[in-house]
C-alpha cells in the first residue's frame, strides 16, 4: 500500500523516477528530536530470525514484481538501491533486477554503502552496471575551505563520478541527509544545516564532475 501511494504520488508529480529499498527496516523518532536506525533495525532482524535468508529475498522479489507492474501502469521506473538489509551489494542488485525481469525495474548505486570497495572497484562496478544504473546517490556532510569541499566522511565520490563519465551516464546524482543529524549546543541541527549542506554538495557534485571529465 505505501508503495503504490509513492508511486502515485510520483506519478502525480510527473516524474518518471521513483529510488526504492527492500525491506527498509524504518526509524524510531525521539523525543529529543530526530531518529535513530538502531531501533527499529534490531526489530527486523528479530522479526526475521526465523526465516531463511532465501526466503526473504524471494518475499522482497515478489513485492517488488508485484510493485513495478503497478509502477509500469503508471509509466514509471523503479531505481532498485544497494541498500540493506535484503540487498547487501551491488550484485544483490544486479541478481535481484535479472530475477524480477521488468524492463522498468533499474539500478540506483551508492557507493558509500559498499564498504569494502576500493576506488577501483567503484569503478568497474559502474561500468558493469552501464545503462541499467538509471540513479546515482550520495550523501555526506560538507565544509567548504578556500573555495575546496571537504566531506566529513571518508567516502568513494570522486570514484563514483569517475565511473559514470567513463559510462556516459546523463542521469541524475541524487543527495540526501540520511543518517542521524548531529547536534549543537545540546540542539539539533535545523533546515538551515540541511541547506547548507545541499548546496556543497551540489557544488562538491560539479567540481567532481569537471575533474572526470579532465580524465576522460
């Protein structure tokens, strides 16, 4: 039900492009103000104990068959991200797209969430994508020094662009707070921070971008 009203939403507002996880486990809300991922992250794992791994993954298969047919009603694509807990890599994604066989159920790559990867291997695995990666996501937080972005996390970006201007990729690099927001003076940061950090990150984007094609 929550997926059909996104997609009519998406619909709604006429774009053809809606990022999807499988079985996203959610957030708790605190009463100091923001959320936390740990809560509702151990109910999941509770919750699932009992199934074999396999069954799980055939469960978000039919869900997202199930999901992509009412979104090609709708003229819509389903960017399919490697995000757990189901999907646990980029091959997870690759398998998952190859199992569902919808020509509108596409590929959404993140390369913060590919713990293990080298720089390298961003890369290759963009490449091996090609034009089933419909999406590209990021999401960090930023400073700026003498006109420079600095991350704050140690992240795979510059390796990430590298490998779409190697591809040709001319769709979307798509941004987003999602992690835990950090507080100041006992406060949490307000929609001031997240703009801030939405325009060094479009600004990170650019100079990343101009730097691969310099490469290319």
């Amino acid at each position: 039900v929550y997926m059909r009203e996104l997609i009519r939403m998406t619909a709604d507002l006429e774009v053809k492009l809606l990022r999807v996880f499988l079985a996203w486990p959610g957030v708790t809300r605190v009463p100091e103000g923001g959320a936390r991922y740990d809560i509702a992250g151990r109910i999941w794992a509770d919750t699932h104990r009992e199934f074999p791994e396999e069954r799980v993954w055939d469960w978000c298969r039919e869900g997202l068959k199930e999901a992509a047919s009412f979104a090609n009603d709708h003229g819509i694509t389903l960017a399919l991200q490697n995000h757990r807990p189901v999907i646990r890599g980029y091959r997870d994604v690759q398998r998952m797209i190859k199992e569902v066989g919808m020509p509108n159920v596409k590929a959404c790559f993140d390369a913060r969430l590919e713990h293990e990867m080298t720089p390298e291997d961003v890369i290759r695995a963009t490449r091996e994508f090609g034009d089933q990666q419909v999406l590209s996501h990021y999401g960090n937080e930023y400073t700026e020094v003498d006109g420079k972005i600095v991350p704050k996390e140690d992240e795979l970006m510059p390796s990430q662009v590298q490998g779409l201007v190697d591809i040709g990729y001319k769709g979307y690099l798509g941004f987003e707070l999602c992690h835990p927001l950090p507080r100041v003076d006992g406060k949490l940061v307000g929609i001031d921070f997240a703009d801030n950090n939405a325009r060094l990150a479009a600004k990170y984007a650019r100079q990343l971008i101009a730097e691969a094609k310099k490469k290319a």
